[in-house]
C-alpha cells in the first residue's frame, strides 16, 4: 500500500484550509447587505442634528473603510496561509533532499527569499489598500477647499481650451470644436463675443499681455488674431453651489447632457473679421501662443512644424521642424523668448530665441506615449504632460532626467501652472481634475457628482491669478467651461 508523501499530505492539507476558508468568505458577503441595512435602520433611529443626507453619506463612507479593512485582513489571512503552506513544502523537500536541517544551505536562502517576496506583496498590498483609503478622505476634505461658482454653458461642442485675458477687463475665453470661440463674464456667465471667424474647430485661445487681441488657432490650418471691445454687464447675486450630495463617482447618461444644450449665447455679438490670419500650415492648426512682448506668435500643427510670425507682418520669421509625428501643443516662457513644443512622437523640444542670430534646440525624452502638453513656470522649470498617465517636472540646467514625476490612473491633457502658488492643475480623460505642487504631492481634487462637475473628458484648465471670484478655470468635451474657486492657503495647509 503506498504511503503518502510529505508533499502531497501538505498541499491536502491547505487545499482544505483554502476551501474552509472560501466558505467563511461567502458567508461573510451573503450577510454584508443586512449588516448594512442593519446599520443604517440603527443610524436613522438614532437622535442627531445632522441633516439625512450627510448623515447618509458618513454610513456610506464608513461602510467603505470596514469594507477596505475587511478585504486587508482577508488577504493578509490568505497570505500567511501561503507562507505556511511553503514553509511545510520546503520542509518536506529538505527531509527528502538530504535530511539536512533546513537552518543550513542553499533551502534555508530559497525560504527566505520565497518569504521575502511574500512580505513585500503583503506590503505593498497594504500601501496601495491604505492610500485608497487616505485618497477617499482627502476627496471629502478638498470639497471645503475647491468650490465650483460659475458654469459658462452656450458652446455647441466640446471645449478644447479656456484662457483669462491679462488686463482689464478681465474676461474669459473659450474655444470650441463647434468653430468658434466665445467671451465670458466671469461674474454673470453671460456670453459677451462670439468669433465665428474660422472655418474649422478653434483648438486655442490666447490673449495679448497688453492689448484686447485675442490669438486662435484651427483646424482650418490657420491662425487668427482678432481684436475685440466689450462691457462687462453687472453681476447679479449667486446661489450657493457648494452643496453636494450624492456619491462622486455618479455616471451620467446621455439625457443629462441635454441640460448643456441652452443656447445661453443667443444674444450675444458676433465678430467674423480677423485682422490678422495666418496661414502657412499645412495641417490643422493645434495650439498658438504669444511671445513675450506680443510681437510674434509661434503656432503648432500636425503637419510636424510649429512656425514663428511676425504679427505686425504677417510674415513666417522661422519653421522649427524636427518632430517625427503631429504636435498637439506649444507654449512660451512668460518673461524669456523661450518655445516648448510637445509632439505625439513622444518627445517635447525647447526653442531658444533669445539670440536673434541662432535658436537652439533640445530634446526631452521622458515619456512613453503622445506628450499632450508641455508649459513652462515662472522659473527654469517645465512641466509635462501625456498620454502615459503621468506627468514630469523638469530643470531646464539638467534636461537627463524630470525632477520629479506624478503617476496617475487617466490619460493627462493640457495642464496648467500657477504663477505665484506654483501649483499644477491636471485635466483628465476621466473627468478628473486633480491638483499637485511642484515637488508632486497631491494637493486635491475638484468635486465631481451629479450636480457639479464636468461630464465628459476635461481639455484643458487654466489659472486667473488676480481674480477674487474664481481663481481656476477648467472646460471640457462637456460643452463647458467651469470657474472653480480654490482657497489656497486651506489646500497648502492640508498638505
């Protein structure tokens, strides 16, 4: 009659303790939703000031961190499971092996390195677990700190870029796939223009550093510069909009978006005429932008060039080539004659114009996918983002390597930073906005439910630093820019 391994009697042995303990875990889940139940009939009876609806959410929220804790302990369970059950088969195999005390030789390493490997999932699956957990709090507390105060709804299509002019008066500025481009009372959210000069999709808008001239870009491979005069009307009182409830992570159907739909710009002015176009492009037009002074414009297009113009001129001064693939964006150095541009060829390369007889060029290699825009900050720093859901920090002195490097779960479009906070605003495929300091910790993340927040992928995000009312602008494929309000001091402290 054959005896039974060492081996074989082991792995019976913890094929029976998995099965007990996939029992025990089905019981625990067929029982979750009375215990739920239980506990939320035991919360309503209780006498409390609190309103039902937060008392509600804080079952909820509670209900998700036991969850979490629930499922630690059910995988920490397992895996100490798994560390005997190895501990046993390696036993057996050094009694068969050589009989040797398994304190001795090469089985003694492989335990502990087999061991090692086990405690590092162990930890790593706690970390990952536990920051869930933080991230789900920190959520609940940035609402305090990030408040949505105007919606800016008229748009026919999405929203590829939002801008705040630089001077007085200070006016919001929209582009849309719907080819015009629009400007806002950031107090009222009425439509104050309408350009409808272009014949394709306005991917860009930009403002003069001195002057009420705004500069678009379109994917009718041209660039315009149109001047324009409004007057601001006069604010009226607003509703409170800080109130949330519901969960965050609500969906929204298709009927809902039929609320964007309000032709709020029914009224207001159009401009057709462009006192500057510029075409030289071959390919859509993606992105344009003012060099400092305002006497030249560099523009982006998918036919891999970005070109350099003289405004008063209209002449082409230089064509930067050297991208393999399109370009999705570019942008200049706020006090220097400096140009990014970002490519989907992965790469993003710094323009020097600062010597009228030479520019140079430099190559940044970072990113693994479409680099969907790159923008420069008060300092010597430039700031990536891409497709491969992260985001670089990078020293213009030592290009090798991004000093610092944020990771996210969403494909990142075009970002923005704050001049005096320096604070890094991230637009997201997933309807996210989430904002990070220079150093990439993250600071917050904008509230998103079913009453506020963007619908659809968020383009683009834009700062205002002197604006009292709203402090950051976001827009999407949505239909609409969005002002958010974000009290700064609170959001650093938190950190």
């Amino acid at each position: 009659m054959p005896v039974e391994s060492g081996t074989s009697s082991a792995a019976r042995q913890a094929k029976q303790k998995r099965k007990s303990h996939s029992l025990s875990i089905r019981r625990t889940n067929s029982t979750e939703q009375d215990r739920t139940a239980m506990q939320r009939d035991m919360l309503e009876g209780q006498d409390s000031k609190l309103p039902s609806a937060v008392r509600h959410n804080l079952l909820e929220l509670f209900g998700q961190v036991e969850r979490e804790f629930e499922n630690l302990y059910i995988e920490n369970v397992e895996l100490r499971r798994e560390i005997d059950t190895l501990n046993e088969r390696l036993a057996a195999e050094g009694q068969t092996v050589d009989g040797g005390d398994l304190s001795r030789g090469p089985l003694k390493a492989k335990a502990s390195h087999s061991t090692s490997q086990l405690s590092q999932k162990l930890k790593t699956t706690y970390k990952a677990s536990t920051s869930k957990i933080v991230s789900s709090f920190k959520t609940t507390t940035s609402r305090a700190v990030c408040q949505l105060v105007k919606e800016y709804v008229g748009h026919r299509d999405g929203i590829w870029d939002v801008r705040v002019t630089r001077t007085q008066p200070i006016v919001l500025g929209t582009a849309s796939a719907d080819h015009t481009a629009m400007l806002w009372s950031i107090e009222t959210g009425k439509c104050l223009l309408k350009y409808v000069g272009h014949a394709g999709s306005v991917n860009s808008i930009k403002f003069h550093p001195t002057e009420q001239v705004a500069l678009t870009a379109s994917g009718d491979q041209t660039a315009h510069i149109w001047r324009f005069m409004v007057q601001l009307p006069t604010p009226q009182p607003t509703a409170d909009t800080s109130q949330v409830s519901g969960d965050d992570e609500i969906d929204f159907s298709d009927k809902d978006e039929a609320d964007c739909d309000g032709d709020g710009s029914s009224e207001c002015p159009t401009s057709r005429v462009p006192s500057t176009t510029l075409k030289s492009h071959q390919g859509v037009v993606i992105a344009a932008d003012w060099l400092v002074g305002g006497k030249q414009v560099v523009t982006a297009s998918w036919d891999r060039a970005a070109n350099l113009y003289d405004v008063e001129t209209s002449e082409l001064v230089h064509s930067l080539t050297g991208h393999d693939q399109e370009l999705t964006h570019c942008c200049t150095h706020p006090t220097q004659r400096l140009v990014v541009t970002s490519s989907r060829d992965t790469t993003f390369r710094l323009w020097d114009f600062r010597d009228p007889s030479i520019h140079s060029v430099n190559v940044f290699q970072g990113h693994t996918d479409t680099v969907t825009s790159a923008v420069f900050t008060v300092g010597d720093n430039v700031v990536s983002g891409s497709d491969d859901r992260t985001v670089k920090v990078w020293d213009l002195k030592n290009m090798r390597s991004p000093i610092a490097t944020i990771r996210t779960d969403s494909a990142v479009n075009r970002i923005s930073v704050s001049v005096s906070q320096r604070i890094i605003a991230l637009p997201h495929d997933n309807r996210q906005v989430r904002l990070f300091d220079m150093s990439g910790v993250r600071l917050a993340r904008l509230p998103r439910s079913n009453r506020q927040g963007h619908r659809r992928m968020v383009c683009c995000s834009a700062w205002s630093e002197d604006n009292p009312i709203c402090n950051l602008f976001t827009c999407g494929f949505d239909r609409q820019a969005i002002g958010w309000n974000i009290n700064i001091p609170a959001l650093l402290q938190d950190k």
